[in-house]
C-alpha cells in the first residue's frame, strides 16, 4: 500500500495529510475545544494544520462494552479537544458526504480508533467520509439543567455537523449532500438529533444501524442518576479531575437498566414539525441476534436454551420493535424509509447475528478486526464479498438515495 505525507488539497488552505492508495487522510482535526461541563466552542480550519497523525478521545475508562467485538481502544485519551478525521477521494470534488457517530453506549469509543477508518468506503464508493468523536458519561450527558448541563455530548454532534457542513468543500464534499451513520448509540443518537430539531437538519440523509431504541430516560430517571454521580463525586462537577469524574462514573454504571448515561430525550421517535415532509430519507435496520453479546455478559447462558430465549426477546423488545414502530412514524410524517436485517453470521459461531456484526465490512480493515469473537469462523471469501455489499449499499445510498438489498443485507 503506497503512502505519502504531503501538504494535501483544500480549496482555500494548505492541510498536510496522508495520500494512501488515491485516498487522502487527514486525522485528528480539532473541530471544537470546551471547558469542563460547558457547551464547546468551535474551532477554525487553519492553513498549515498537520492531520497526520490520529486525535484524542473523549475522556473513558478502557474496558469495552461489547465483549464479542475484543480488544481495546487504540486512541489516545485526552481532555478538553473533541477530534474528526476526513477521507477524501484524490480528485474529487462536490462528491457527497457521509459522517460517521460512533456507539460505545455513550461511556465508550471514539472516532479516533484506528478500527474505524473510512478509507474503504472512501475509495470503494467515491464519497468524502468524516468521523466524529464526542463527550461521553458524565461530561456529555449529566443531568442538570438548571445549571445549562444537559446533552453536552449531543451538542457537540450538532457543532461537528455544522463545522462539516462549513469546510465540506475545504476536503472535496458537497455541503448540501451530508447522510450521517450510526451505530447502536450512533444510532440513537441520530435519533434525537432527529427529535430536538428545532431547524432545518444539517443532513440529508441518515442511516440508523441498531438503534437501541427500546431504551428510553425520563427526566425522573435522569435526575436520580445525577443525585447518585453527585453523592460519590461529593463536589461540584466542574471542580472534579478527570479521574475523579470517571471514578464516580464507574461506580453507578448499571444503576439503571439500559444505559446509565445517554441523551436526555422524552420521546426518541418524535418527529418535529420542521423534520416533517422535509425530504428526510432514513435507512434503519437491525441484526437477528443484536442482543447476543449482552447476554453473554450473564455467565455461560449464551448458546443455552435459556440464553437464545433471552437473545429472542431482548432483540425484539431493544431493537426490532421499536425500531418498526419508529419507521411507521417516519413514514406517517412523509419521509422515506428503508428498513434492512442482517441474518448473516460465521458458520457455528455462539454470537449468531449479532451487535456490530456489520462494522468490520464498513469500517477499518480485518486485521484491525481480528480479535473480534463475533467473526470466528469466518472465511476469507465471506469477508471479501460482505465488505463489497456492505460498501456498495451504504456508498450508493449516499450517492443515489437508494439503498441496495443482496448479499447479507435483506432490504424491505
């Protein structure tokens, strides 16, 4: 694989990237700084940045949420920056944009992983990729409105949308042309982008991959778990080192079923006035056994008669349910809808179907893959050619508004 650093393309200013294979890379852009428990402030794109090496992370502990999907971050934790990275075709120019909103049940992940580069689907479907990292737990979701706390982390979605849509061309995108992707808290977190819109949508496009949509938060319930966060932290949030926040974060995990930490929205299928016959096209689908590396958290229940009955109904009752009743309200308020389900696992493997099974064929590549237990048993033929639905499907939607069944996806 040939690769150059070089001061890359920009329409106005001078970004020294990587040029990988007729890809352009540019990593670790600051798009914002922030303060402590304060809403971020937008960074400018200035000429001369050096984007070659990966960003930071938003403060996390390290342990995985997802235990089929193996290893640990490969970032860099760091405070205060929220990073993007782009992926941009050599010689492109108005190309659509896709931006990618990583899951890691609001406590974990981050763009700036190295298993989720864009390059493939930068070069495979001709499209400009950005990736977006956010605050997480506490910092970006804390419960206090009367203090102006409230969905940091979503907030800073918002301002990295915003920024994309401003220097899209800057990387060879159209502004005009954005489709968001998510996965699981991605997902649902494009879900109350959709709901708290009070404007026009920064995106034209969005696909929704395993939203837990099942979970939901009342104020009630946000309030609690702000009151216990407070009780172990014992001082007021901004006065906490970083340490001290993670600290007191680790220790309610859990206190609530779901996620303890996640965007405070009433109502996740709500679909605003100014959202309504806007042009809105949605992809939303699931995977058969979503629900299979939760359960295998329980012991030895995975694979059991009791476990795969468990599988059945928290799938149905976290992601498939919710997530037809959620296409109904899209389509009742005259936007277009493709629903999709991933049935496709590795012959024999315990994991079946199962939460993030389509991310190694999107994002990063099978190396960066490997430890994944979810894959175990998979051939080198069934990579290759799920790599090629996958892309194909999501790249073209992008590009034509239509999302393409065949392969492991079943479209309806």
């Amino acid at each position: 694989m040939q690769e150059t650093e070089e001061y890359s393309f920009s329409a106005n200013r001078m970004l020294k990237g990587i040029l990988r294979d007729g890809v352009r890379v540019f990593k670790g852009i600051t798009y914002a700084r922030y303060q402590p428990f304060s809403e971020a402030v937008p960074e400018r794109l200035q000429s001369g940045t050096d984007a070659t090496a990966s960003g930071t992370v938003c403060p996390q502990r390290t342990s995985r949420t997802n235990p089929s999907d193996g290893g640990e971050p490969l970032a860099v934790v760091g405070d205060g920056r929220l990073c993007l990275s782009a992926y941009s075709p050599e010689h492109g120019s108005n190309l659509p944009v896709m931006v990618w909103i990583h899951g890691g049940s609001f406590v974990r992940g981050g763009s700036e992983e190295k298993r989720y580069s864009c390059e493939r689907m930068a070069r495979e479907g001709n499209v400009v990729v950005f990736k977006i990292s956010y605050r997480l737990g506490a910092q970006g979701y804390l419960y206090l409105p009367g203090s102006g706390i409230c969905n940091l982390g979503l907030k800073d979605q918002k301002t990295a949308l915003r920024w994309i849509r401003e220097y899209a061309a800057e990387f060879g995108g159209n502004p005009l042309d954005i489709t968001v992707f998510g996965q699981s808290a991605g997902a649902l977190s494009i879900a109350a982008l959709i709901a708290t819109a009070q404007e026009p949508l920064p995106f034209r496009k969005a696909i929704l991959q395993s939203a837990p949509l099942g979970i939901t938060i009342t104020p009630s319930e946000a309030s609690g778990i702000t009151r216990a966060f407070l009780r172990r932290l014992r001082k007021a949030p901004e006065e906490a080192t970083v340490d001290e926040l993670l600290d007191a974060q680790e220790k309610i995990l859990g206190m609530k079923a779901g996620l303890t930490f996640m965007p405070m929205v009433e109502d996740f299928l709500n679909i605003p006035e100014q959202v309504r016959n806007s042009g809105l096209k949605i992809v939303i689908g699931y995977a058969g056994d979503d629900a299979s590396p939760f359960v295998s958290k329980k012991g030895r229940l995975l694979g059991t008669f009791l476990g795969r009955k468990a599988v059945r109904h928290l799938t149905e009752s976290i992601f498939s349910k919710p997530s037809e009743e959620y296409a109904a309200r899209l389509e009742a308020a005259g936007i277009e809808v493709t629903r999709y389900f991933i049935s496709w696992h590795p012959e024999g493997n315990r994991f079946g179907a199962c939460h993030c099974i389509e991310l190694p064929f999107l994002l990063g590549d099978r190396s960066e893959w490997a430890d994944a237990k979810f894959l175990k048993g998979m051939t080198d033929r069934e990579y290759e050619d799920n790599c090629r639905d996958l892309v194909r499907a999501w790249t073209n939607f992008a590009r034509e508004g239509i999302f393409p069944g065949g392969g492991i996806l079943q479209v309806r």
